[in-house]
C-alpha cells in the first residue's frame, strides 16, 4: 500500500511535540541540531533516543564525539531555537553555555538538560535513531518547555 507524503506530513503535524536542541562538540566547535523527536526510552538502564536525517551536517559533525547533550527548550525561546536553522550566521553569538562531563555544550538558558553518551545508532528508513546512555540530567530555569504542533512553536496551557 502506498501512503501519499504530503497527507502523512499533514497527519503527523497533528500530533505535538517538545522541542530540543541536541549539541555536541566537533573538536573545540559546538555543534547543534534541532530535534522535535526527542523521547525517554528507558529508565533502567537510563535511555534516551531522538532520530535525526541521515545527512544533518550538525549531527554528522558531533557523532564522532561518542556524546551529546539535550536541551529542552523553553516556551520563550522560539527565536533562539530558529537561529540554529540559520546558515549565515553564527547561532552560538551570545548564547550562556558549558560543557558537560561528557564535553558536549549545555545551554545555561533552557529547562532541562540531558547529558548522554552515544548507547547505539540504528538505521531507521531516511532518519537514523540515535539511542543515548544517561550520564547526567540538571534543571534549569522554571518554565513551562516549548511545544511543537501544526508547523508552529508554542505552550502548553493547563
């Protein structure tokens, strides 16, 4: 059976996401790629998991490192997080970071972070699944996370 594209782009539009910021190092440059498929897999052991293209210039960069980290991103921070889809310019300029125990960069900025070490990377149709061991999780500020639906960045109101 044949699934037209542009309606299955339509029906997974629907369903909400959080939106993360997933960084790691290329020698002493940061690197970073925006993941709206970021999902907890498993607690013992502690696993992670996000899926990424296969050609994510960011991530191809990063994975040799054998680490990253996860940023949750704020409500607030829709600007911040579209300057990682910019080419022309640098979106790292006046971002508050660190680096992990792992060496990947955590964003002093967001509301949580996941520190992780590369547990596997499974070919998965045109994304890979990366699968990440749990190294250390911090909180950051107090708010709510930022959510994904319908192309567009928001919140969720309870």
């Amino acid at each position: 059976m044949s699934i037209d594209e542009d309606v299955y782009r339509q029906v997974m539009g629907r369903y909400p996401t959080g939106v993360t910021l997933v960084t790691g190092m290329d020698g002493e440059a940061p690197q970073a790629v925006v993941i709206g498929s970021f999902t907890s897999v498993s607690v013992d052991p502690p696993l992670v998991g996000f899926f990424t293209g296969h050609q994510a210039r960011s991530w191809n960069r990063m994975r040799p490192s054998g680490a990253f980290c996860v940023n949750v991103f704020a409500d607030d921070q829709a600007d911040l997080c579209g300057r990682f889809f910019m080419k022309d310019t640098d979106p790292w300029e006046g971002v508050e970071w660190e680096l992990t125990a792992t060496g990947s960069p955590r964003l002093l900025a967001c509301v949580a972070s996941i520190d992780c070490k590369i547990h596997e990377v499974i070919e998965a149709g045109d994304h890979l699944l990366v699968l990440g061991h749990v190294e250390e999780v911090a909180l950051g500020r107090e708010a709510s996370p930022m959510v994904f639906l319908g192309g567009s960045y928001g919140k969720f109101d309870q």
